[in-house]
C-alpha cells in the first residue's frame, strides 16, 4: 500500500484536536487493512516525525434510512498515533 493509500485524512473533531494538544496524540482516518506497523511508517514519512505508539479502532456501519431504503454506512478504521518527546507536532488545521 501506499503512504496515501493507508493514511486517508485526519479527524479533526473537538475530542481529536484535545487529545493532539494535551495527549500529544494525532487521529487520523485509515485504510481498514491497514496494520499498526504501516500506519507508524506512513505517519513517519509521510509527516518526518518519529512515533512512539500507534493505536486503532474498527467501526462497524451503522443501519441509514432514507424514506422506505434501508442502507449502511461504510465501515472504517480509526488511529490514534501518539508522538514522541520532543518532536514538533504536526499542523494540518488552524485554530480559530
């Protein structure tokens, strides 16, 4: 897979960009196949940084309706990647 393929695009949410300036954590959209071990060397090149930790989550769809259809939202993968000490966090928004 490629760098871009695993890597999809970040979260940025209330609770994402919380945890990237307290927890020095970043939350990132990823391929669903994709292992911890080739999210931290996406992250790495993609961003030249040095990981500490890689964490993930597997959501499952959920049911949608729209009048009589019944569908599913797709399922998705989420991680959590924790930077080292001392490394410069990465800015991929601007406060407001």
């Amino acid at each position: 897979m490629n760098v871009h393929d695993v890597i999809r695009r970040p979260i940025i949410t209330e609770k994402g960009l919380a945890a990237k300036d307290e927890r020095r954590t970043l939350c990132f959209v990823v391929h669903p196949e994709a292992t911890k071990t080739e999210v931290k060397e996406a992250v790495q090149k993609l961003f030249q940084v040095k990981v500490e930790s890689v964490r993930t989550a597997n959501f499952i769809g959920k049911q949608r309706r729209r009048g009589k259809r019944i569908g599913y939202r797709s399922d998705w993968k989420k991680a959590y990647v924790k930077l080292k000490a001392g490394e410069k966090m990465i800015e991929y928004v601007e406060k407001a």
